[in-house]
C-alpha cells in the first residue's frame, strides 16, 4: 500500500511535470471503460480479508505476535466474521513467535498466499516473482491441508507495471490454480500500524483516542465511498473485498470496526461467496485478460465525481514522534 501511494504521487508528479511541457499534440481523451453489466445486491455485505500475516507494523510494549493475533481472530469470531488470511511466509520461519501466530490464525481462518517476503512485482523479473509465490505453497499446506490456500492476494497491491509481465504471472496463477483477491474496500488501516505503537510506548492515551476516532471516521468514510463508487460504475452495490492487516491496532479496534459496519448495515460473507460475484469474473479467472479495479473506472465514470482519498485528521507520521 506504501508504495502504491508512492506511485500516485508519482503519477500526480509527472502530471505537474507534463503541464508545465508545451502541448504539441492534441489527443483525444480515452473513452471510458464500458462498466460491466452485473447484477447489484439487496443488502450491501463484506468479505474481510487480513493480509501480512503473521507480521505487520510496530507493537505495544510487551505485546506479541501471538497476542495480537489472539485478540484480532477472538473479535472476528465474537462476531462470527468469516475472513481470509494472506500469508507471508518468510518472516513466520524466521521468527517463533511469528510462527506461533500464524498456527493460531490458520486454525481458525483459512489462509492464502501473499508471497514468501511481501515482494513488489515490479522490482522483480517475472521469474523471480514466481518463485516467490511458489516457496510459501508448502507452508500453506501444511498448515491448511483441508483447506482452500488457493488464493493469491499482490502484495502492494502491485499487479505490474508491464503488461507482458502482468499477463505472464497470471498464467502462472491461473496455471497453480489461484484466485486473485481483489480489494474493494480499503481504509489504508495500515497507516496507523506505527502512530499507534509508538504513543502505546510513550503511553499517550489522549493521542491513542485521537488516533481511534480518526480510525472509526476512516471506516465509516471509506465504506460509504465504495458504495458510491460502485453504484457509479455498476449502478448499485456489490459484495465488497475488504483489505486489513494483522496489526496491533487491527487488533485493538477490530470489536469497534465491525460493530460500525453492523451499524451501517452490512452484513459479512466469506471471500468465495462474495468473489463469487460477476463484479470479479476477471479475479477469479486469472487466465482471462485482466479487467480494470472498480476504482480505476470510477476515475472515467462521466456522470459522478470519481473516488476521493480521506485525508486523516491526524498527522499519522508525527504524532508521539517528538522526544
Ligand atoms: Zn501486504
């Protein structure tokens, strides 16, 4: 997700750039994409989908791994949430306490593949990324023999930047028998990984309440910004694929999260059933031709104003950063 923001900023660079250069031809905006005829649902519902596991972002003091995880499956299963785990598979051998929150979690909630270390497509070949996805497999099955580990979540949410080597690995995904993971709902929770653990060191409980309401807000905006956005490329809602981390402060508002969702309305599915949506034909059939996020053609929708980011109210990057 970092680097997905680098990318943006990058893209907002050379579009600052490009305006400054003289116009020497004049091209014709792209059409918009055609929105896919799907149908919409009755009642809007929401698979969860926690990716890094077993490890992501800062800690409070004296926390582990395995406690955090504890905590974050206890509030997923209090409310009886039938969510998806992405794994990676290098910093759970490396580490015991890592390893004991990965068994924990996989035998509760079924897992899939992130690759071995979280790697970036696009900063490898496309050999290097296959082998990536293929030295977590054995992990996976061990730990979910009866399982459906099959599922296959772009670390980054990077899917390449090449269109060669985009379609190349998913060949490869199609060929081992994946399904992609798509991302529908996202309130970059992964923001707050850090700014938490560091005012839980310093004990800052007023910067913690800050930091849990901006959390709440965040939610509470994204979830109505993807109902808007699919309405305006679908006409109405279709089952949202959320994306969160196994993080200390997942854990810690996880109990509050779903409550507000319950309180919106939603209801929670599991990964297939939602994925099991037309809205996803082209996750779902890696081999087919790659279909554009529903968040990319809600940026060419013509008759709504396309998906907006929520700046936080809190600065994430300097609260309980001063000595
Ligand atoms: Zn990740």
């Amino acid at each position: 997700m970092i680097r997905r923001v680098a990318s943006v900023a990058l893209i907002a660079l050379v579009a600052v750039l490009a305006a400054c250069a003289p116009v020497l031809t004049l091209t014709p905006a792209p059409a918009p994409a055609p929105a896919p005829a799907v149908p919409s649902i009755e009642q809007p519902v929401i698979a969860v989908t926690v990716d890094d596991i077993p490890e992501h972002g800062g800690m409070a003091p004296g926390e582990t791994r395995l406690d955090l995880t504890r905590r974050l499956v206890a509030a997923l299963e209090a409310e009886g949430v039938p969510a998806y785990g992405f794994v990676n598979g290098g910093p759970a051998q490396a580490n015991r306490d890592d390893m004991a929150a990965l068994e924990y979690w996989a035998g509760a909630f079924p897992i899939g593949n992130h690759t071995w270390t979280h790697a970036n497509v696009n900063e490898l070949s496309p050999e290097d990324y296959i082998k990536e996805i293929a030295r977590g497999e054995p992990l996976l099955e061990k730990l979910s023999p009866a399982g459906d580990w099959h599922w296959f979540r772009y670390p980054w949410l990077e899917e390449g930047d090449d269109p060669a080597k985009r379609l190349a690995i998913r060949q490869v995904l199609a060929s081992r028998g994946y399904r992609i993971a798509a991302v529908t709902m996202d309130f970059d929770d992964w923001k707050y990984a850090d700014a938490y653990a560091r005012c839980a060191v310093k004990g800052d409980g007023s910067a913690i309440s800050r930091l849990e309401d901006d959390w709440l807000d965040a939610v509470r905006y994204n979830a109505e910004e993807s109902r808007r956005v699919a309405k305006s490329v679908y006409g109405g809602d279709i089952p949202y694929v959320l994306l969160t981390h196994i993080g200390s402060f997942d854990a810690r508002m996880f109990p509050r999260t779903l409550a507000l969702y319950r309180e919106m309305g939603f209801r929670f599915v599991s990964l297939d059933e939602a994925q099991n949506h037309p809205a996803y034909a082209s996750d779902n059939d890696p081999a087919a031709a790659p279909q554009p996020t529903m968040f990319a053609m809600a940026q060419q929708a013509v008759d709504s104003p396309p998906y907006t980011e929520r700046v936080p109210n809190v600065d994430l990057a300097g609260i309980c950063n001063q000595r």
